[in-house]
C-alpha cells in the first residue's frame, strides 16, 4: 500500500535508516523525506524498501529499511536490510533506537561498528523510555561508540532538527567488539580471501563464519571455488572448539559487549505506576476476557464498515447520488449531445436499460455506441465508477480508518496471541495473524508482508489462503452489505463456511507442503498506543490514493471487457458456455456469470456486480448467499496473482490458481446442495 | 569405562574393578527393592560374567553377607549402594528432563555417571534439579544430606519457564531450544542466561517481559528456557 520511486540520483549521497523492528525508521523517514510510508504499531509493517530524497540534502537518497534483530538474518525481510548494506555504498547509517529497549538495539549499533559504516545512533521514543523511568545519558553513548548520538521523540518531530544536523558528522565508530584468540584468528584468515566490499572484511569474515546460509548468493557471485573451500575448512575446524553453533557464540560476545555498555550509559528508576494502555493490553490477551474483546472489536468493525460504510454511506452514495442525481444526468446529457431514437424505461432489473424506438442511420449507430461505452448497461460512468467510487469506495474508506486505528492500536499481535493455538493446527503460529488480517485490507499487500514469517512452508500457506479465501475490504464491504439485509442467519452461515474452507484448506496444506524445519512461535508485542489521529488520517488518504490507482483502472478494464464481450455478443455465449457450472451446480441467474467474469480481475468488482444483482432482486437468499462464498473463494485478483508469482515463484502461483478455481464452484455447489436438500429458509 | 573393567578381569587380576563391584551392588539394591534377595537369582540376573566372583569379592570387602542362600548388604554396603542408586537416578533424571535425551541413552548414559559424580556434584544436581524424590521411571531416590537442609523449601532452584506461575519472575540460568537458530532468535530479543524476566500469562499463549520488551510464545520454547526465581 505504499509508492516505490527509484529516482536514484547518480552523484548524490545515499543514507539508509537501519534498526529493529517497530522503533520508527518509517516515521523518521516520513519527517526526512516529507513522503508518507505506511506506519504502524507492529513490528513488520515495512516489509520493503522505500526510498526517497532527504529534505536536507538535495541531491540525496534517503532509504527505509525493514526492521532487524541481528544483521545475521532470520526472515526475508531481514535478509533485505542486510542486502542493502552489503551491496549499496552508504554515506551514513542512521540507527534508530528505541531507547527503552537500548541492549537490543545496541547488539545492531555493533555490527553495523564491525562494518565500518559511517554511523549515526538515534535514540527514538526517549519519553516512553522516560515514562518508564529510563534515562540514557546520550553524551555517554556518543563518546563510548565514537559517533553522533542523538534524541528524538519522532512522532512529535521533536529532535529532527538535531538529527540532521548530526547526520552531517556521520562517522565509522572506533568501538569493537573483541572476540577470542580462536576466533580472531579465524577471522583473520577468512578476512584474507576476501574481495573489498562496502562493509568491512572482518564483518563479512564473521557472518560467513556465523554460518549465514543468506549471504550464498554472494558468496556464488563473489568467491571462487578455492576461497569457499578454504573458509568452510576454517569454520569447521573453528565449530569444534564450541559447543554451541558459532552464530551463538558471535551473538553472545556482542550481547556481553552492548550489556557493558547499557550498565555505563543506562539509568533505571522504579516507576510504580505503569500505564493504563498496559492494562488494556493484558486484558486483550486474557484468555477469559480476550475473547469478549476479540468479538467486540469485530463487532465495532462490523458496525463502522459493514453498517456504517456499506449500509448507510454506499445508499446514500449509489442510491441517492449515483443512480439519483448523475446516472439520470449523464444519460440526459448523453442522450441530448448524441441523439438517437430510443426510450430510457425504469424498469427494476436494469435501470440503464432502454428500447430503441426507429431503425438507426450509421451516424445513429456511431452515437449509441458512444452512449452505452458511457451509460449503457456495461457503460464507464453508469458501472465502471457506480461500483468503484459509489459501492466500494465508501466502503474501504471505512474500512481503512477502522483497520488504521486497529494497526496504530497494537491490537493486532495480542490477536496473534489469542489465535496461535488454532494457528498451529493449520501448520502456521501466532505470527501468521499479521499476513491474515493485512489480508482483510488488501490480499496483494498481505502476500508481500508473508515475508516475515521465518519458514517457506509457513508463507506458501499463508500465501493460499489469503489467494483462496480471505475477502479483502473491498469484497468484505460488498460481501456485508449483500448481507445486510437477510437474515443474520447467512452472515453465519457464510462466516462458517468460509472459516471451515480455511482451516480444511490449511491444514491439508501443512500436511502437503514440505517444510525447512518447524517454526517456533515468537514475537514481540509492541505496546498498547492511543492510536494519533493524524497519522490515521494520512494512513487512509495514501491507501486511498492507493486504491484509486490500483483498483479504478482495473473497474473500467474490467468494464471494457464486459462491453466489449457484450458488443460482439460473446458475452450471451459466454453465460451458455458456463450455464452448466453457474446455473446447474450452482443454481444462480445466468447473469451471474459476468460477476463472475470481472471477478477474475478482482473480486471486489465480482461481488459488486453480485451486489448490484441482489440488489435489483434477481436473485433470493439461498442464491445470493451461495454466490457469495463462490466469490469469496473466488481466484486472487490480477495484482495479487503477479505478487504471488514475484514472492512466491510462477509454478506455485499457477499451481494455487488450478486449485482454487474449480473448488470454489465446488464448495458453492456443494452448499447450495445443502441447503435446497435441508430446504433450509432464509 | 566397563571395558577397561573387563580388560583388566582377562589379564587375571583378583582385585575386580571398582565399577563392576558398583553394578553388583547397584543390582542387590536394585532387586532388594523388588523383594528379591536370592543368591541364585542375582547371578543369573547380572550382567557381569563373574558375578558370583565379584559377590564374593563383595563379601571380602565386608559390604555383603550371606544368610542361607540370600546375599544381603552390610551396613557399609548398604551406604554404598545408597550413593550409587542416588547417582544414577540423579543422573537419569538430570539427563532426560535437562538435556531431553532419549530414554536408551538416558540409561547408558546414568550408568556411567553413577561411578564418576563425586560427592559435592551429586549434591549439586541434587539441589538443581530440586531434590527429586523419584527417577523418570518412578522409583525413589535415595535422599542426600542436601536433600535435608533444603527440607522446608521443597521447590527446585531451576525450573523451566512453564513452571512459574504469572506475575512471577525469574532469572535465566540457561536455554535448551534443539535448534540453534531458535536461541540466537531468543538472545536477540534480549533473553540471554542472566536476564530477568517476568512471566505475564501462560494462556493461550506465553506472555513475557524482558527489559522493556513484551514478547509471546508459545509452550514449546517455554519449556526450553530454565530459569531461577527470582524475588
């Protein structure tokens, strides 16, 4: 949900904002570069890299980096921040620190020392720290690493300023870390096969020493086939002086070390009174009282997106505005600029519908062409931006504020919490929550953030079931406002089945898909916020502007198709051709089958053209509910399929496709059996 | 360590390893305990090719005697006995609750350390794993006199996580997650041996606090970090 610009400048410095997870290098890049990268209260939200031009150095590259925990990598996104660093020729580090949690920031602040890099440390959120009780003598620091130290409360912009200027008199930190003699040595002699890179050899030497299997791709590039022999050699006859794994022994010597230096430069006091977001933040995860505040956040979103959005504002929006006031507009000025004989009827199936009333001159002919490309049945202004900016628009609108504040909250990793039990069952954990509920947002966007979790298994798992079922906010909205008006009974019982599908889908899955080794469930929980207003409201309008990018050209795409199968009367065959799957397994109108159509573009505009359909009453409960679940496992939208080809590889993005295909008609059919067999009312 | 024991038996020597004597003690006590002290029975039940030599041995040390066809311990063989049953049940809980091995290492494993733990490290182990009162197989351990002195607090020094209660905190003392990657992962969250944590909850996840860092997870690294409580 975030722009990429790769406006490189060719003679320009390059800086990059490197640290750990959730300590606000985005926000300190929103304030350096004036451009907004997504930011939220989680660990994980960037997942990419973003890159923009300092406000302080014209002619500069300021890069956003994904959070790490060690410059030895342990997931995707980690493996990306290291890349950089390695193979990107930087003028100045800038480290951000959460200066609450220094140990763990410092364990990177030694690393980055070991690389040789031109360093600035900025210790972040230094009221929360003080809040607690912790001071951090920043002078201290400054003098023990030999480089600028700074304080900033980023989402304030307090320190900026200061940053800036310290970032001028970036310089390599004299502080090192000291190994044993065994260990310096080995250092010593890989150090000497080595080529010159941006980082320094003995930092190289050590992560090739620490056994980093992420760093084989250069190593391929970059090493001959002696060089790698020669260093396996040294690391085994190395590994035999430990007993633990070498990458161990490495981290434990820089812990020991940024231990010293918290003692030196750290102060706590006891602080009685912790904060009540705190509280609330326990409760979440109560596993009594979390399930109440599970249902009630839920219930809150239904609410807002579902009753609030796709109730109130999508009928004020496509009732009262679209097909009110400009649908009846533009055909007026349409028919007036453009005139041929024929008469516009009412009627409630279609209300673009009409009867030519003369045969047409060829110029005739030219202009109705023009008015139904605009207005007719399959026309731009009357479907193409009635769906898009009428029916889901409103609804992602609410949903984005909704999900913005969810985000900024720190909710959504006590979710994870909550659900790593039933998580593990279907092959994933905890973690997975991030991916999955992202999904509800946007399921290209998730794919991409599926990178954080540590083992392949656990993302092609995550991958297929957001491509298979989770509906994102554009379809939920569409989804619940076809719900909206029957009876609660179809929410259930399309909630329920979907849920089934997911969980018999996942854990096939985990048993299908072979692993690298079984994930273990661990992660951070950022701390309960007061979600700020200002940057919920600059969240939604970038996602927003995102959505209007991404998804209106795919509506009026969407729509041309449509209009052009129409024209050449494919589409009438099209509905024969698929009369068997949607009329005979399913039991739908025939007219479903242009939903369905479009919904292979995106599956928010199928369930819109299903919404329009239901909504002209065409089709009953029974049918309306099980199109629903067939458009809810419907394929991944155009977007999303390319992301999953890019993450994921083109086999597995063509394997997932060929399988969910024919099993959402497969599950529709099967439910749609179910309940005319169990005459089931709705 | 049994090989040498027979190694030296072959070339002759009438003065039997100290190791083959512990196992034959180990294996009065052992079926003592189950009621039987028949001679006969012993013998056939060793594993030891000369344990009726060795018996007899036994009895020139004054650590058994014989009452009609039965070998009984003597008061000091007794107190033997009681120290190598203590070794070895030690040593097999220390090894398969600690370092989580497989129960036929466990036994070869205990076997050896029964001969070598000295006095001062059996009742270390004692006291680490919080004075036992029985092995992993059920049977009793003898008690020691460290057992004694921390009589009043019954509860063990080092527990895995999963035995504390919420709210309670602890200090690491080490962690044995089976894969490396696992403890580097942990250590750079900032839980490495002599951290305080805190424990907030155990359902339906764990929930712990180091430093000022908030982190969940799940039983199975829980019951792979072994920490001290700490006040």
């Amino acid at each position: 949900m975030h722009g990429r610009s790769r406006d490189r400048p060719k003679t320009g410095r390059r800086y990059a904002l490197v640290g750990n997870p959730n300590v606000g290098k985005s926000v300190i890049f929103g304030a350096l570069t004036g451009r907004y990268v997504v930011v939220s209260n989680y660990p994980g939200t960037t997942v990419e890299v973003s890159r923009g031009r300092a406000g302080f150095d014209r002619d500069s590259e300021l890069i956003d980096t994904p959070g790490i925990n060690n410059l030895i990598p342990m997931s995707e996104d980690e493996v990306v921040t290291r890349d950089i660093l390695l193979q990107e020729k930087m003028d100045a580090v800038i480290q951000v620190i959460d200066a609450k949690n220094l140990r763990r920031g410092l364990l990177i602040t030694l690393q980055l020392a070991e690389m040789g890099l031109p360093l600035v440390v900025d210790l972040n959120m230094v009221d929360e720290a003080g809040a607690r009780g912790i001071t951090t003598d920043a002078d201290a620091l400054a003098e023990t690493l030999g480089v600028p130290v700074v304080e900033t409360i980023a989402t304030q912009r307090r320190g900026i300023g200061g940053l800036v200027k310290a970032i001028a008199g970036a310089r390599p930190s004299d502080f090192t870390v000291r190994y044993d003699e065994d260990l310096e040595e080995a250092v010593g002699e890989v150090a000497g096969l080595l080529p010159e890179t941006n980082i320094s050899k003995r930092s190289l030497a050590l992560m090739l020493l620490a056994g980093d299997a992420s760093l084989a791709p250069w190593v391929e590039r970059n090493l001959g086939e002696e060089e790698v022999a020669a260093i396996r050699e040294v690391r085994h006859r190395l590994e035999a002086h430990y007993r633990e794994a070498l990458s161990s022994v490495i981290t434990n010597y820089r812990l020991v070390a940024a231990e010293a230096i918290v003692m030196k430069v750290q102060r706590q006091m006891h602080v009685e009174k912790r904060p009540l977001a705190e509280k609330l933040g326990a409760l979440a995860m109560h596993p009594i009282y979390g399930i109440p505040v599970l249902l009630g956040v839920l219930f809150a979103l239904y609410l807002f997106v579902g009753v609030f959005g796709a109730g109130t504002l999508v009928d004020f929006f496509q009732g009262t505005v679209f097909e009110g006031h400009i649908g009846p507009a533009a055909v007026g000025l349409f028919d007036r600029l453009l005139p041929f004989p024929h008469i516009h009827h009412p009627v409630p199936t279609s209300p673009y519908n009409y009867e030519v009333t003369a045969s047409l001159s060829t110029l005739q002919e030219g202009f109705r062409f023009v008015h139904d490309l605009f207005v007719g049945q399959y026309g731009m202004i009357t479907v193409a931006l009635s769906y898009s900016i009428a029916i889901v628009f409103p609804i992602v609108t609410t949903f984005f504020i909704a999900f913005g504040i969810l985000e900024d909250s720190g909710y959504l990793p006590r979710l994870g919490v909550m659900t790593n039990s039933a998580f593990t069952r279907i092959g994933l954990n905890g973690r997975a929550v991030l991916p999955m509920v992202l999904g509800l947002g946007c399921g290209t966007m998730a794919t991409l953030t599926a990178r954080i979790l540590e083992t392949r298994k656990e993302r092609v798992i995550v991958t297929l079931l957001l491509a298979l079922g989770v509906p994102c906010s554009a379809q939920l909205g569409v989804i619940l406002g076809i719900l909206g008006p029957l009876p609660f009974t179809a929410t259930l019982i399309w909630a329920g089945v979907i849920l089934c599908v997911l969980l018999l889908v996942g854990y096939l899955a985990s048993k299908v898909v072979t692993g690298d080794g079984e994930a273990c469930f661990l992660m951070e929980l950022p701390p309960m916020r007061l979600p700020q207003l200002t940057n919920i409201a600059v969240k939604t309008i970038a996602r927003i502007e995102w959505y209007l990018k991404e998804a209106v050209p795919l509506f009026i795409l969407g729509t041309l198709v449509l209009f052009t199968l129409d024209r050449l009367h494919a589409l009438a065959a099209l509905e024969n051709l698929a009369r068997p799957v949607v009329v005979g397994l399913l039991d739908l109108p025939p007219e479903t089958t242009g939903a369905f159509l479009i919904g292979f573009l995106r599956r928010d505009y199928g369930a819109a053209g299903l919404f329009a359909l239901a909504s002209r009453g065409l089709m009953d409960p029974v049918q309306s509910l099980v199109s629903l679940v067939t458009i809810t496992l419907f394929v991944p939208c155009i977007a999303n399929f390319f992301m999953i080809v890019k993450e994921r590889g083109a086999k597995t993005a063509i394997y997932m496709v060929a399988f969910i295909f024919p099993f959402a008609f497969l599950v529709g059919g099967t439910l749609n059996l179910i309940l005319r067999t169990l005459e089931v009312g709705l | 360590m049994i090989e040498v024991s027979e190694k030296r038996h072959r070339h002759g020597h009438l003065d039997w390893s100290s190791h083959a004597k512990d196992e034959i003690l180990e294996l009065i006590w052992t079926q003592a305990e189950e009621g039987k002290d028949d001679l006969e029975h012993l013998v056939e039940t060793a594993n030891e090719a000369d344990a009726r030599d060795i018996i007899k041995a036994l009895e020139d040390d004054g650590l058994v005697t014989f009452k009609d066809d039965r070998a009984l311990l003597t008061k000091k063989g007794l107190e033997a006995a009681v120290g190598i049953i203590r070794r070895h049940r030690l040593a097999e809980r220390l090894l398969s609750e600690v370092f989580d091995l497989e129960d036929e290492y466990v036994h070869r494993e205990a076997c050896k350390f029964e001969h070598i733990l000295g006095p001062e490290v059996t009742d270390s182990v004692c006291t680490f794993l919080g004075h036992p009162p029985v092995c992993p197989h059920g049977k009793a351990i003898p008690r020691g006199e460290c057992c004694a002195k921390f009589k009043r607090d019954v509860r063990p020094l080092v527990v895995p996580l999963r035995d504390l209660e919420p709210g309670e905190r602890g200090r690491i003392v080490f962690m044995t997650p089976k894969e490396h990657e696992v403890l580097d992962r942990l250590s750079t969250m900032g839980l490495i041996p002599g951290s305080v944590i805190t424990l907030h909850q155990k359902r339906p996840s764990y929930v712990i606090r180091v430093g000022e860092t908030d982190l969940a997870l799940d039983e199975k690294i829980a019951r792979d970090i072994f920490v001290k409580k700490a006040e």
